[in-house]
C-alpha cells in the first residue's frame, strides 16, 4: 500500500500507432511504475515518492490481438488472409479471448496504481465500463452489462439482438494496471467478421456510428469518455 496517494493521471492522444509500438510503450510506462512501487517498499515513508497514473488514448491500423486465455482458432483468417485485409496478429498478455482493434476505434490504455483508488480488479472493471455505459446516454443511447460477460452491451435487458460496443481486457501486476478498453465509434465493423469475438458466436458488434446512423466527432467522444473516466475514479486528469 503506497503511503502516499496521487490521483492525477497524465494523459497523452498517442494519435494513429501500430498496435507494437503502443505495447512497447505501455509496458515500459507499466514497469516503471512497478518498480517505483518495490522501491517505495524497501524505504521509510518519508522517504517515499508518489507512482504515477497515466491514460492513454491511441487508435491503432487493423490489428487482431488475442489475450492470455483466448483460443487461436477464434481467428478466422490465416497468414495470407491476415495480408489480404492488411492486418496484422499478437498474442498478447491481457485477460480475455480475440478483439479487432482499427481506424474509427477508440482504445483506452489506462495505467493505473489502483493502490491509489482501490484495489479491486472487478470494481476497476465495472467503472471502465461504467464510463462508457455513460458516454452512450450522451448519445441517447442506452446500454449495459450482460451477466457473466465483459464489455459494454446494447440490447442487454431483453436480448433480442445483444450487441457488443466496447471490449474490455487488463492486465494487473502489483495492483498496476494496463491493456483497457475498444470503444466502437466509426469502426468498419465487417473487420470482427474475421474472428469470433471474445469467443462469444452467438451475440453481434455493433458501432456508434451505426447505431445513431452518422459518423461520430472522435474528438468530442474522446472528452466525454475522458471526463466520465475522471468523475467515476475522482481523479484529475491533466
């Protein structure tokens, strides 16, 4: 437990960023702010530094990732397939199964010292979702949870036709977090009918777009996820 509490989170638009050069960046910021925390371990609380909080902002060009429990054969493309659509493929050390990240996504990368706010991974989880639950009701568009299901779903009451809108996968170390959040704004969604999203056949994506039927302003959605994200941690966001 950190004797000292911050809850300023630095946050950076990385812009347009192949999906490598956004993870190299999220794990030298994740295991920065690890060691930090074993160094404030082995020295006395006057002693002590602050870790750090960072949010980061990022769309990445067509890339499939699959996470630590996820099924390759969730991936319906092969190496040439992959070329075809110019995508590219990464296992990767976040929870969860296979997503489609994209041009008109909006990917969250929150790297957080929940020690700082909370540490609870399901709480961290359900005020992610939470954020963009309330960026949807901006929209005048009403969306949930689906029991036993991460992510942000439409249709979740009755389950006509569930659609997913935003994915969520983390990675936690030390109660560090990173990896976070695939919002669908103006997302081509024919790219998740190459994968079987999350692992989940039976339940469709959706998009923003889509569902108000016009493209959305990425900036204005950007601000609105990124002041609901503050009000939910009661965290300045500079």
């Amino acid at each position: 437990m950190n004797e000292i509490i911050n809850k300023t989170v630095k946050f950076r638009d990385l812009g347009r960023m192949d999906y490598q050069e956004a993870w190299d960046y999220q794990e030298a910021v994740f295991a920065e702010t690890v060691a930090l925390k074993i160094k404030n371990r082995n020295l006395p609380s006057e002693k002590q530094v602050a870790t750090p909080n960072s949010l980061f902002f990022v769309e990445h060009p067509h890339v499939y990732t699959l996470g630590k429990s996820g099924k390759p054969e969730n991936l319906l493309l092969d190496e040439s397939g992959l070329k075809n659509h110019h995508a590219s493929y990464y296992k990767i050390n976040r929870g969860g199964d296979i997503t489609y990240h994209g041009p008109g996504q909006l990917v969250g990368y929150p790297i957080l010292d929940l020690d700082n706010f909370f540490t609870d991974i399901h709480k961290y989880l359900r005020l992610l979702e939470e954020a963009i639950i309330l960026t949807l009701a901006d929209y005048g568009v009403e969306a949930g949870r689906i029991d036993g299901l991460t992510g942000v779903w439409l249709d979740h009451v009755k389950q006509e036709n569930p659609r997913k809108i935003c994915a969520m996968g983390v990675k936690s170390s030390r109660w560090v977090t990173m990896h976070g959040f695939a919002f669908n704004l103006n997302v081509d969604i024919s790219y998740f009918g190459h994968i079987i999203p999350c692992g989940i056949d039976d339940k469709a994506v959706t998009s923003l777009h889509l569902e108000l039927g016009r493209p959305v302003d990425v900036s204005a959605a950007k601000e609105k996820v990124k002041n609901h994200l503050g009000d939910l941690f009661e965290m300045e966001i500079i």
